[in-house]
C-alpha cells in the first residue's frame, strides 16, 4: 500500500507524530503512530517538515476565484472545484442564495452533473446543495433579494423533495419563525436533509422548537439574525447554548469581530464549523463581481459589499480561516478540525475531513506557518499552489492510488 509519513499530524483532536499513513484505493488503511520509535521502512512519501492534516471541508460557499456557482458554466464549476484544493479544501458544499424557487431546483441538476463530471479528477469533491433561501425574514434578509422570499409553505417543500436532482439537496437555510417553517423542519430532517437556522428574526424559544424539530446548524452566527441581549438570548445565544447545534463562524474577522470569535469558540466548544460563506470575490484582486446577480464591490479591505453597503458574502478562503483562528491564539488541532472534522459530522459525513481508518484519503500538508504545501483527494494529489515549494526526492512525488 502507498505510504505517507510526516513529522507532524492532527489525528483524533490533538497534534501528534510522527505519523505514517498508508492508503488503498483512496481510502486511509491504516494509520501508524512512531513517536520516538523509528519507522519499519520508508514511506513513499516522506514530509520533512510541517503538518500534515486531513482535508478542510467547506459547508457554505457560493463561488470563488472569479466564479458565481448561481451563474457558472460547466468550465466555472471544474475551475472552483480544481483551485479550491490550493486552499486545502478536499469537500464543499456549493451554496444557492435567494432566487425564485424554480432556478433553485433547476440548479440541483446543474451540481449533479458538475460531480458526476468532476468525479476522479483530483479536485475537491462536492457533498451536497445547500440552499440558503428562499425561505428567510424579510427583516432579516441582509444582501438577499426580498422580491424573491417565500414561505416554507407545504407546496413549496413538497416541490423541493420532490424535484429532479433532490438527491444532491443535502442542506437548507430557513427562518424558523416562518408560517409552515416547524413544519417544513419536520419533512426536511426526515427526507435526511440538514436544516440550519438562519436570517431570521427568531427568539429563543422558536429557535429551541427548530431544534426540537430537527434543525441542527446555525448560519453564520451573529449575522443576519436577531441578536444576543441579556433578557433575549436572540439566535446566538440561543444556538450556543443548546448543544443541539452546529455553529456556522465566517472567522474573516470582519463579518465577526476577533473577541466574538474567542465567545463563541468558548461558548459552543467543539461544535463550531469554519465557513467561508465566499462568493466569486474570494481569492481575487478588488473590483466588481456578482452574487446571484447581485452586484458586488471588493474593496481594499478585502470586504464585498453591494451597492448600499450591506456585506455580501465574503473573499474568505478556508485556510485563511484557519490561520485567523490560531492567530487568536486557539489550539492548533481543534481549529483545524473546526474546517474539517466538525463541519463533516455536521453533515453525517463521517468518511471525510479526518485522518482515521476507513476515512478518504484526503490530505494536506501544510508549512509550519499554515499554508497549503500539498493536497491529495482520495489518495490523489491535485494540482499543486502556484506557491508551493517542490521539496521532496523526486523519486517520491507521487502518492497517486488510482491508477
């Protein structure tokens, strides 16, 4: 079997090493923890420095590097999937804002085919659709367009579950104070589909029955919710404090202050998800850009906003999130599984975004000051960053299992 060693990993929550990995036919086999003993035999591919983790996993992205999943080609989509590697992103969850709800579901199929075209190609791997709207407060819409809000009616959840390419829907953001929306809860979680809570206007106790419900996540915590008081815990009190939900964080420092970040890391420990929430703005220069249509500004600061101001999205990548997060001074090993780990199992997806037996096969190695040296998808490594360094015997390059 290929091997893989490094003198530095993230396996089970900690940082450890030395660890070699062996794979087979894509999938981790075995995982060996050396310590100071020394290894039975060379490994094919031998790290000399940095860590090596398991591939990060991004749950909300509406595009990146020039590109607007809503409004994307099939040249579009393989070019995100392709450079989001580069990032350290081996999974992602490709993200539909508010639109009339006819394109949404037009836009099932349109992921459908994207996968099935981008299958063994060594790009990052799409999980699912998440649509974020249509569903929403209309107080709380933020950068969405209100003309197209809806209520989670019984007619329109019967058109999502019973729509062509309903097998990629694998996560929806509603409102839970919407008529219909405990019940929309309801028929979505049982047809296995993740219901996050999100703009919306909620009190606690909505919040709590979106729980009760089955609702398991919460959007891009303190944005375009009601918000945290002293008497009203509002959404993110709320959803911090019932261990029932997965906190969604856009940890650009921006959409959440550095302070609030350490809150919520303390305050939802070991549930919180890394996001990037980015648009077709992220990993590109300033200038103008779209979301869903919508015309977007990045500006110097590195903040999309639309024309009146509202922040619209982001230009996060994941592994900047990630270096945030430990520039705040958080554990190494639980930032990192926050971008990989945590959002997998919010998912149910426990076959990615960890290093362990009978896991995909996908891994990043990255410098000692986090940045994505290399990344392998199903035991496949991508394509290489532009600024990566070649450090490894030639002899050993390749980690490749497929043949």
């Amino acid at each position: 079997m290929p091997t893989i060693s490094a003198p530095r990993a993230v396996v089970d929550g900690r940082l450890t090493g030395p660890v070699t990995i062996a794979v087979q036919d894509g999938v981790i086999r075995e995982v060996r923890h050396h310590h100071d003993a020394p290894r039975s035999a060379p490994a094919d591919v031998a790290l000399p420095d940095g860590i090596l983790t398991a591939g990060l996993v991004d749950i909300q992205i509406n595009g990146a590097f020039g590109v607007d999943f809503c409004a994307a080609d099939d040249d579009g989509w393989d070019r995100v999937a392709s450079a989001l590697t580069g990032t350290g992103v081996t999974s992602f969850q490709p993200t539909y804002i508010t639109a009339p709800l006819g394109a949404l579901v037009s836009g099932l199929q349109t992921a459908i085919e994207a996968r099935q075209r981008q299958a063994d190609t060594g790009s990052a791997r799409i999980l699912g659709v998440h649509l974020e709207g249509p569903f929403l407060s209309p107080v709380r819409h933020g950068v969405h367009e209100k003309r197209y809000l809806a209520e989670p009616t019984a007619e329109a959840i019967d058109r999502l579950l019973n729509a062509p390419g309903r097998e990629i829907l694998t996560m929806v953001t509603l409102a839970p104070e919407l008529p219909g929306a405990i019940d929309a809860v309801h028929r979505l979680t049982a047809a296995g589909i993740r219901v996050s809570v999100g703009h919306t206007d909620a009190l606690a106790a909505q919040i709590t029955a979106a729980a009760d419900a089955g609702a398991t996540l919460v959007t891009h915590i303190f944005n375009a919710q009601r918000g945290l008081a002293h008497r009203e815990p509002g959404v993110p009190g709320a959803t911090m404090a019932d261990r029932r939900f997965y906190c969604g964080l856009i940890a650009d420092l921006h959409h959440v202050a550095p302070e609030i970040c350490g809150l919520i890391w303390k305050g939802a420990r070991g549930r919180v998800v890394l996001v990037t929430d980015a648009i077709a703005a992220a990993g590109m220069p300033p200038g103008e850009y779209e979301l869903s249509g919508i015309p977007v500004v990045l500006s110097e600061d590195g903040v999309p906003r639309n024309a009146d101001g509202t922040i619209a999205g982001s230009a996060l990548t994941l592994d900047q999130a990630v270096r945030n997060m430990i520039s705040l001074g958080l554990p190494v090993a639980q930032v990192v599984e926050a971008a990989s780990r945590v959002p997998a199992d919010a998912l149910g997806r426990h076959d990615v975004g960890r290093i362990a037996v009978g896991a995909r096969a996908d891994l990043v190695w990255w410098s000692d000051d986090f940045h994505p040296r290399r990344t392998w998808v199903d035991g496949r490594e991508a394509q290489a960053p532009a600024t990566a360094t070649a450090v490894l015997p030639a002899a050993r390059e390749s980690f490749a299992v497929s043949p």
